[in-house]
C-alpha cells in the first residue's frame, strides 16, 4: 500500500540547533506532500507543500524522488517550534488508497 | 465562515446510543474530509466528499459510521450504536480545490467520549 513513515515519534533539541523531520513515502508515481503542524491544544495547520517550494516560519521541505524523502528542515529552531509535525501526501488520493497522514513527529525544542 | 467549525467541541455519550458530529466548511471549499485522531496517533482518514458527492468512505470503520453533505456545504458524520473504541477527536477539513492541492483547513475538532 501507499504510505508515508514519519520514523521518529519524538525529536527534542536545542534552541538554535538545526532540525530535520524526516518523512519517507511509497509511491510509484509523483506525490504531492505537505507538512502540517499542530501546536498545543491547536488544531491542525497547514505549514507547507512541496510544490510550492516556500519557506514558512523557517522551514523548507525538499521533495526527493531518489530517496523517495520530504523532509522537513529548519537551520536555527526556535522553542516556539514546538509541536507535532504531521507529513501529508496528497497525491495518493487518486491511487485510490487511504488518505492516512504519517504517524506524526513530535518536535521539542529545549532551551 | 472564516474557518472550519466543528460542532459540538466535546460530545460525551453512553455507549448505544447514535451520536452526529457537524462540520461546517469555508464557504466555497468544494472538498471535505473527516478524520479521526486518537490519542498519540496521526490523523486517521474516513471519508471525504467533492461537492455533496462522497468520493470515498474507505476509512469509515464499519457500518455504524456514515456521512453525508446534501447540499454540498455542511456535513455530518453520524455514529450508530456508539462504543467506547469510537472515543476519539474527529476532524473536519475542507480544500478549496477537488485534489485538495492547496492542502486542507482544518477544524478545531470533536472529542467524542463514549462511556
């Protein structure tokens, strides 16, 4: 089946520390992917998709079809950072298969 | 409205009886979608709906799980015969575009506690 692993439950760093949330996919064709983010008793919040190639609050997410990756990164993280981190892919939709978000990626930034 | 609403925020009920969440899109989002999230777990796919056309309900559990959006705006997902393993927070998001290719908006969520 398609899907997407997120294969770390739980990220904690520094402040000013460099992060990266990884998220490998499964997919024969070209996904769209996002990243969402939830802060504390927050609902979900769009952060960025690949396609549009921006660079929200400090993030950039890279789509890699070699190493089938979308990781989310950020150079310097900030405790406001915070949050789970939820990697979409979109594009599986019109496989016909689950749309299931990864299981999600718990960033803590300390300080 | 401004934002995906969701009622009501917290639903407590006993087990058996049927329970219908609301969710409320942006107006003109052609596209919703219901989730489920569990404690400590992603969000969990049930069904979503282009217009008031239900696209795919494969992520519904069971039977006791329905959803419907008749006139292609407000949706309701409704629970028959509740049990306490539909304890969950249930999430609505709505896309302005049908492949949801602008990425979702969601809802501030249902927590559903059966007990």
């Amino acid at each position: 089946a398609q899907r997407v692993t997120q294969p770390e439950k739980l990220l904690s760093v520094f402040k000013g520390a460099p992060v990266e949330l990884k998220c490998n996919y499964s997919y024969s064709g070209s996904p769209e992917l996002f990243w969402y983010v939830q802060y504390s008793r927050q609902r979900l919040q769009l952060l960025l998709r690949h396609i549009s190639r921006e660079s929200i609050k400090g993030f950039t997410a890279d789509l890699n079809k070699g190493e089938t990756s979308f990781h989310l990164k950020k150079p310097f993280a900030q405790e406001e950072d915070s949050a789970m981190y939820y990697c979409d892919p979109k594009g599986f939709r019109s496989s016909g298969d689950k749309l299931t978000f990864g299981t999600g990626t718990r960033l803590a930034v300390r300080p | 409205g401004a934002g995906v609403s969701q009622s009501p925020r917290y639903k407590v009920t006993k087990r058996g009886q049927d329970v219908a969440l609301r969710c409320d899109p942006i107006s003109g989002h052609v596209s919703l979608y219901w989730y489920r999230q569990a404690l400590g777990q992603g969000p969990e796919f049930l069904t979503y709906f282009n217009y008031e056309a239900q696209q795919d309900k494969s992520g519904l559990p069971n039977d006791r799980f329905s959803a419907e959006r008749p006139e292609g705006s407000i949706s309701t997902l409704t629970i028959q015969r509740t049990e306490q393993r539909d304890s969950a927070m249930y999430r609505c998001a709505s896309s302005l575009e049908e492949t949801g290719g602008d990425g979702y908006t969601f809802g501030s969520g249902t927590r559903l506690t059966v007990v």
